[in-house]
C-alpha cells in the first residue's frame, strides 16, 4: 500500500482514539460534572474525590456553593448566607425596637442602661440614663456661686463633669479670718501689721509711719479676703472726749495714706478707742505716752 493510501487511515484512527477517550472520561459521574459545577445536589456531597473541602455543599445556578440560605449554615441566628457563603452575622443585621440595641457579643436586643441616674453611662462619665436611654449629664455647677455650701466651689466648670467639692476662690470668700486661699486651699497666714505712732495730739503721719506703712503692704495684700481695722489711740493725758476726737483723726489719716498705697477703701474701717486701753498702763515718762499715741491695724470679717 502506497503512502497515499496509508495516510486516511492514521487519520481515521486517531479520531477513533479521541472519542474513545472522551468516552472513558465520561464513564463516572465525577468526571462528567468536575468540581464546582453541578447540576444537582448530589454532585456536590462531601464525599466526592474533587470536593476539596470534604464538606456538603448545595448545587446554585449549576455550581457547588457553600449555601443557598442561612439553614445552611448552622445558626441561623449567628449566621447567614451571603454570597451563597456562609458568613457570621453582626449588629448591621438585628432590627431591634427603640430605645433597645443589640448587644454585639450576642447579638440580643436589650437597654443600653436599666436604673434611672446610672454613671458613667455607655462608659461615658458625661452620661446619666434616664428611661433606658443615655442622655446628656447636667453640670451640677458652672461657678463657684452655684454651690451654696459656703466651704464649696465649683470644680471643672463648664464641663459635664463640673461639681461642688471644699475648697476655696477668689470669686468665694469661704477662708477663716487668719486664712488666705491659695490654690483652692485656705491655708493660714502669719503676718502682723506694724503699729504706727504720733507726735503729742497730732495725727499726721511721720516719716517712720509712713515707711511702717509700706512695709505693712504686703501682709495687707495677703490677707485680700480680710477687711482691715483701724484703730487710733492717744495717751493717758487730756479728757475722754478730746482723746476720743483725736483716735478718730489719727485713724482717718491712717485710712487716708493706706489707701494711697492701693489697698481698696472697701477693706478700711475706722475706730477711736482714745486714751481707754493704753498699750502703757500709767505712763510716767514720755517714752510711755510715746508708745500710746499709735494706730493699730486688725483683720476682721465685717466693720464694725
């Protein structure tokens, strides 16, 4: 037989051989149907030898998916199906009734709070519930004025936060009479005044009142809360009445040349005491009436 001859007949025979393959291919049904395609459940069991992960699965638009609804995947209240995979389910997909909210840990509705005036609320110390719900919590003070506990002020105010607590402020006079508040504390404060003193009956002040003045300054200026007494006194010698005239006139001027110096005529008042209390008892030398012709300074909370 020729070439020819020979060459349909290779040709014949290697289509024979093709189909017979294709045949033996088809003859299980795992073959027919590779994974994932499918045209019924059954080719999707766990148990076939191309279904990688040995799991059941359900046959969707003739292809082997995880799911075709959220039965099959278990809990249907922890999962669903989407995509046709089963995923697990969070609050986006729980409807609850108001004021309830889904807890995402269990995915349960509930209140976000239960007792009335619960704080911090939602962990939210600017939060109090009320009626299950969180609200905004008011300020319990927005100045020091707010509290009405003369020894409380204002702490953090403007602030959700703000409240009444002891202490002290510029704006609240609330420290004793030997106290001053410093840092919202009142802590006591150890100055006297010098005593100043005058010439036999005059009530200008001398050069050495006046430096004694400027000196007293700073204890009058630590104690701002405090008002300030002045007192004038005279010596033993002359009548009452004369000595009463003359305390007032060296307490006035007292007054006058304090206030000269930047203390506030709010905080000064002034008293004659006259010749009645003698720092000198009987005074016999002028050494004596000289220390009884003075001014003294108090600090008290109100004028008399």
């Amino acid at each position: 037989m020729s070439a020819k001859q020979t060459a349909p007949v290779t040709r014949s025979t290697s289509r024979v051989f093709l189909l017979l393959l294709v045949l033996l291919c088809c003859v299980g049904c795992d073959a027919c149907n590779p994974w994932p395609k499918c045209e019924t459940d059954e080719h999707c069991r766990a148990d076939k030898s191309d279904n990688p992960s040995k799991q059941k699965f359900y046959c969707v638009n003739n292809k082997c998916q995880q799911c075709r609804t959220a039965m099959d995947c278990g809990d249907p209240s922890r999962q669903k199906c989407e995509g046709y995979r089963c995923v697990q389910k969070t609050c986006a997909d729980v409807v609850c009734p108001s004021p309830k909210r889904c807890d995402p840990n269990t995915l349960s509705c509930g209140f976000i709070c239960n007792a009335d005036g619960e704080n911090p609320c939602d962990g939210d110390p600017c939060k109090v519930c009320k009626s299950h719900v969180c609200v905004a919590k008011p300020p319990v003070c927005t100045k020091d004025t707010d509290c009405t506990d003369p020894k409380k002020i204002c702490k953090n105010p403007g602030t959700c936060q703000a409240e009444c607590v002891p202490g002290c402020s510029a704006t609240k006079n609330n420290c004793g009479a030997d106290e001053k508040c410093e840092n919202g504390t009142c802590i006591k404060v150890s100055c006297t005044p010098s005593k100043i003193y005058f010439d036999l009956d005059k009530s200008y002040i001398r050069g050495d009142a006046k430096s004694a003045l400027r000196s007293n300054l700073d204890c009058f200026n630590k104690r701002k809360n405090m008002k300030i007494l002045i007192e004038g006194h005279c010596d033993e010698r002359g009548t009452r009445d004369y000595n009463i005239q003359l305390g007032k006139r060296r307490a006035r001027s007292t007054k006058k040349f304090v206030q000269q110096l930047g203390i506030d005529a709010g905080r000064l008042c002034t008293v004659s005491k006259g010749k009645e209390e003698p720092e000198v008892a009987n005074a016999s030398t002028e050494e004596d009436h000289q220390k009884n012709r003075r001014a003294v300074f108090k600090f008290v909370e109100s004028c008399p």
